[in-house]
C-alpha cells in the first residue's frame, strides 16, 4: 500500500477498466489505453499499476515473449458486478488469443469508432 492508504478512490475511467477486463478477460497496456480514451499508454500504465498494488487487478509476464498482460480479481469483479466470480488466471493456451481479441477490439475503437460496451463477446 502507499504511504498508510488502504484504498484509492475509484474514478469512473477506473470502473471502466475492470469492465473491460471483465468482458475480454486479458488486455496489455496499449489495448486498454486506446479503449478507455487515456491520453497515453504511459499514463494507462501508470494507472494500472495502481489498480493492482491495490487488489483490484493482477498484472503479470505470463509468457516472456508477449507483453504484461491484466486481467481481474475478485475485489476488482466485486466492484462492478453483483455475481460474485472467481479468479480466474490466464491460460497460455489461449494467451495469444485473447491478447488478438483485445488488439482488434482496441483497433476497431481507434479507427472505425466503435465502443467497446457495443462489442459482442462470450461474457
């Protein structure tokens, strides 16, 4: 925790984090910097860290070749839905395959303008 904090005040951008990383289970920093409009993917990641050191997502190298990946907890799922869900870790299987998932969702975003709430996914 910093300096004594047990909690951050959770902004609505942040909200809208733990929805995507509800709905496309594993997103990298970039995907998720496009998505929820930050102005970089510096400060994304600035702002993901911080989502993790207080529980609400984890951030991994699952697989060295590829980026950091995120993906929710349960304090995080707790704080957006009435369902309690567990955690539920990344698979390698299917890591590159999500991350592809999240890539087009982010470049369907960037360049054609569609939101990602208007995405159909499996959850």
């Amino acid at each position: 925790m910093v300096r004594g904090l047990k909690e951050i005040e959770l902004n609505d951008r942040d909200r809208f984090v733990l929805y995507l990383l509800d709905k496309f289970r594993v997103l990298d920093a970039k995907s998720v910097a496009v998505m929820a409009s930050f102005s970089s993917e510096s400060y994304a990641a600035i702002r993901l860290q911080k989502l993790a050191r207080y529980g609400y997502i984890k951030r991994e190298r699952i697989v060295t070749s590829l980026p950091l990946v995120h993906y929710l907890t349960s304090k995080g799922n707790d704080e957006i839905n009435d369902i309690r869900r567990r955690q539920i870790k990344p698979r390698i299987g299917t890591l590159e395959h999500e991350l592809a998932v999240g890539r087009v969702a982010s470049y369907l975003t960037l360049n054609r303008g569609i939101e990602p709430i208007s995405m159909i996914t499996d959850r």
